[in-house]
C-alpha cells in the first residue's frame, strides 16, 4: 500500500524545481527555534507507526520549505536536501519525523523530540524547525513527509521534490559526477581521421574517449575505447572513420563507475551519405534501403526524365530509421530512388550504370528490311508499341497504333517485324514490363535508315543546324561588307584608295587591301 502511494505521488504532486543558483550551504545542523530544547533521536518505525486516530482540528505543519543546495569541503562539494518547517505545538504532540523517500533506494529518516519543559511552554505556539540536511543525487526524485509524534493520520504533510539534474547550470561544474570534460576535435577528409582533445576533465581520473553510432538515446561503440592519463591531459587522440555519417558521434566519459558521458556529432548535417545504403535482390525483384542513420525521411521511386525531375511512380513510405523495401520493381537506368527530408530532396539512381539488366531491346535494318527484337534473363510480360520522335527527349505514340503484349522466355529473345516505310518518319519502339509494379518505359529508335531520323538526337542537331547556319553566314556578309566599305574613301571629289594594313598572326609581313581575297590563308587577322 505504501508502494501505491507513493507511486501517486509522484504522479500528481511532483514538482519540477528550476533554479537560477543553487546555494553553498555551511549550516547542515538540526535546530528548533530559539528557547526550544529539542532532542534528536534515531529514528525507528515502531516509534512513529502507531495512528491514535484523533482528529487533530489545526494546522500541524506549515512554511514547509524543500530546498536543493551544495556542502563543500575544499574543493570537493556534494548535494543537500534542507527541509525546514514551522510546527503548531499542542498537548498531544511530542515531537516530529521526517523521511525522505526515493524509488529504488533506502528511506532517509529523522526524528526529533521535544523536551518536557520546553513543551509545556510552547504549547500553542508555532515552532520553527530545521532537520540536519539530507545528502541527495542529481536528478534524484523524492517524497518527503512530515508526521507529528505520536503519529496523527491527519497531521502528516506529503510532497514530491525533484533534485536538479546535471544540466543545471549552478551544478554542471561543482559535483564531480557532473563534470564531463569538454570535447575539441577536427578533422581531416583526405586521410579520414578526427582528432580529439579533451578539456575540463576531472583531474583525478582517466579519460576514456571512442566513436559511436548514435540511435536515439543509445551510441553504439565504432572501433576501440582509448584512455588519456590525468598526467597526459592534454594529449591529442586520432581516430579513423570510414564514412561522414551524421550519426557517426565522439564520446568522452570519466572512467569511473555511472560517469556521465558527453557526445559530439561533427557530421549531423551531412545527409548525402545516407542515401547511398540501396541494394537489389535479383532474384526477389526488391529494392531495399536501411538507413544507417536514424532520419525522418519519405522515400519512393520515379521514373527520371530531361533536366533534374523524377516522375513519381506512386507508394510512398515514411521512415524514421526503418528499413524500406520496395517489391516487383525491374532494374531500369532511369529507375531512381527519391529521398525527401524536411529540408531538401535527393535523387539517386541505382541502375544508372546498367546494374542487374534483366533485359534488352534494340532495332536493326538490313537490305531494306526493318525489325525490332527483345531479349530476356528471366521471363517476363511486356508492352510494345509504336511512337513518333520528334527529339531525343519525347516520343507520341503513333495514331491507330494500338500496344500489344508479348510474352518472352527466360535466355530467348522475340523478333518483331517492322514496316518498310518506317524510315519515312522518325519510327521507335517503346518497351516496358507489365508483370512488375514498378517499371519505366525504354524507347528504341536506332534504326539504320537513309535520312537522320535514325538518330534522334542527330535529327535534333541536325534541325538546330538548320537554324544556326544561315544565320551565320548572313552575319558573315554583313562583317564583309562593312570592312569593304571602310576600305574606299572619296577625298574632295577625287577618288583614291588609302592603303590601310592587315596584320596576322603567324606571318611577320602584312597584307594590302587589294589582295583581301587572300586573308583566308592567314591564321587570324587583324585590320589596322
């Protein structure tokens, strides 16, 4: 019963306790207020266990005071519980008990007696009283509870107290198992090595320092621990890494027993690495990622076309660490893998390099004759039809062309017969699996053909071509036509020639105007 309230307790009554300071206490000492003998006594729980069940009509306890605050020797200081409250003495009251509870750790208690004559004066009256001061650790939850004695069910005050963790400034600094050191590093990229210098660490102890992957509240350890001696302090210690991961952190401990460990991430930021973990089962047909770091990320495939977009081809997953599998998915170099996080997107494609090619399609002519063919690894359904290409980057489907499916056998290929007037437009062939959920189109269009529609990507040069050149050389005329005219000048009504220089380059000797016909032999000339 006791278990269960206390357990209440620390649901409703406990306080977070936040302080700017915490005190250097000197007076840890019991004390009553003045003129009152009080007598302490050890505490046992016979003397405070029996409930006279009287009703007490006041105020026992009141000005209940639970403060945190430091006791020091030199330079080495711990934490303290002080409690001081002010009691309303009556006949039935002889004294009063004080306990501090903790879940997981033996009860602190403390009671305290008043002397015979003392009481009888000071019956009536309101008594201060300060316990001896109770040690505590960082971040420690209590239940303190004050009881009259003889113990009265309803004179008994009950409160939650929250000792300040080591994040508090006012103690970081001042309790030695607070103190965590501080941590200096850089890094080299070229030889992939960090390395560590340690600062502020406790004088009087090793220094441990490792790399972790950090998930969460756990960093998992990366290679060997290494120590620094006090007398070493500040010694510099290397460590060499693999990969910039952002969970990939420096940790640093005091070697002592529940030390606190401090954690530096000098890679937090560098996302990139991330996305790098992609590996295709063949067999299976599955794409998979695990990220080996934890991130929140939306993940899915698109289809990758001119420029930097990707198309989505739908199902996208959300994770957080999780591993992500895609399945039925066919190798395609413009299958790629779209990585969005809450600051930027990332595109990469795992066939680019033709990785895991199941299979192939291609066009071929010969003596007038025109065909498409399909080879497969495994067997596999496709879709094929026939489109018109006006650039290397589209392709429409040609009218009244209706796409058909094929079957095709694992290590055999299907041949298709084309028209021999396919060379009389831009004809390809577009070829995609049907029997996989994720899959992009291929388009086909090299076919051995008179005119430039063989090539779509020459048939776009070429068109550019014929834009670009007569532009070209109608600016050539004109250049022409301004240097001759700059050649001839009428003077006062004579006409005579002024012989101006061409100086090229690559000859010592200049050219007269009246032989312009022959600049062209010249490497690069220049009119003076």
């Amino acid at each position: 019963m006791k278990h269960i309230l206390l357990l209440l307790l620390l649901i409703l009554q406990t306080r977070n306790i936040h302080m700017d300071r915490i005190e250097r206490n000197k007076d840890c000492a019991w004390r009553c207020s003045e003129g009152l003998h009080c007598k302490p006594r050890a505490y046992s729980p016979l003397s405070v266990s029996h409930c006279k069940n009287q009703p007490v009509n006041s105020i026992v306890f009141s000005n209940v005071t639970l403060s945190t605050v430091l006791g020091c020797e030199g330079r080495t200081c711990s934490l303290q519980l002080r409690i001081a409250t002010s009691v309303n003495i009556t006949s039935e009251i002889r004294g009063v008990s004080v306990c501090a509870d903790s879940a997981g750790m033996m009860g602190h208690c403390q009671i305290y007696k008043f002397g015979q004559f003392a009481h009888r004066n000071e019956i009536g009256k309101q008594v201060d009283v300060q316990f001896k001061c109770i040690p505590v650790r960082p971040g420690q939850h209590l239940f303190v509870t004050l009881k009259t004695v003889p113990n009265y069910c309803k004179a008994m005050w009950i409160q939650g107290h929250l000792v300040p963790d080591c994040s508090h400034e006012g103690i970081r600094n001042e309790i030695a198992e607070c103190i965590t050191g501080k941590l200096v590093y850089t890094i080299d990229k070229v030889r992939r090595e960090i390395t560590v210098s340690v600062t502020h660490a406790p004088e009087d102890t090793d220094y441990t320092l490792r790399l972790c992957h950090k998930r969460g509240i756990i960093c998992a350890g990366e290679g060997t621990l290494k120590m620094i001696k006090p007398q070493n302090s500040h010694r510099n210690v290397s460590f060499q890494y693999t990969k910039a991961l952002p969970c990939l952190c420096i940790e640093g401990w005091p070697a002592r027993v529940d030390a606190r460990r401090v954690q530096l991430c000098p890679f937090r930021n560098n996302l990139e690495e991330l996305w790098s973990g992609i590996t295709y089962d063949p067999y299976k047909e599955e794409l998979k990622w695990e990220p080996l770091c934890p991130v929140k990320v939306s993940v899915s495939l698109c289809h990758a076309d001119e420029g930097n977009s990707c198309r989505d081809l739908g199902n996208v997953f959300y994770s957080e660490g999780q591993k992500v599998i895609f399945s039925s998915v066919d190798p395609h170099p413009m299958l790629c893998t779209k990585f969005t996080t809450d600051v930027e997107t990332w595109i990469k494609c795992p066939f680019a390099k033709g990785n895991f090619s199941v299979w192939k399609a291609k066009m071929a002519s010969r003596d007038g004759q025109h065909w498409a063919e399909i080879s497969s690894w495994v067997k596999a359904n496709f879709s094929v039809a026939l489109c018109e290409t006006k650039s290397f980057t589209q392709c429409k489907r040609m009218e009244r062309n209706i796409s058909q499916t094929i079957s095709v056998d694992s290590m055999k290929h299907t041949v298709f017969n084309l028209s021999t007037s396919a060379c009389d437009v831009c004809v390809c062939i577009q070829v995609q699996r049907v029997d996989v959920q994720f899959a992009v189109p291929d388009i086909q269009c090299n076919l051995q053909c008179s005119n430039w529609c063989s090539d779509p990507k020459r048939s776009y040069i070429q068109e550019v071509e014929k834009v670009i050149m007569p532009a070209v050389v109608f600016l050539t005329v004109i250049v022409a036509a301004a240097l001759l005219g700059k050649m001839t000048i009428r003077d006062a009504g004579k006409r005579r020639t002024v012989w101006t220089k061409l100086a090229c380059q690559g000859q010592k000797k200049t050219v007269d105007e009246q032989i312009l016909y022959s600049i062209p032999r010249c490497c690069s000339c220049v009119l003076l």
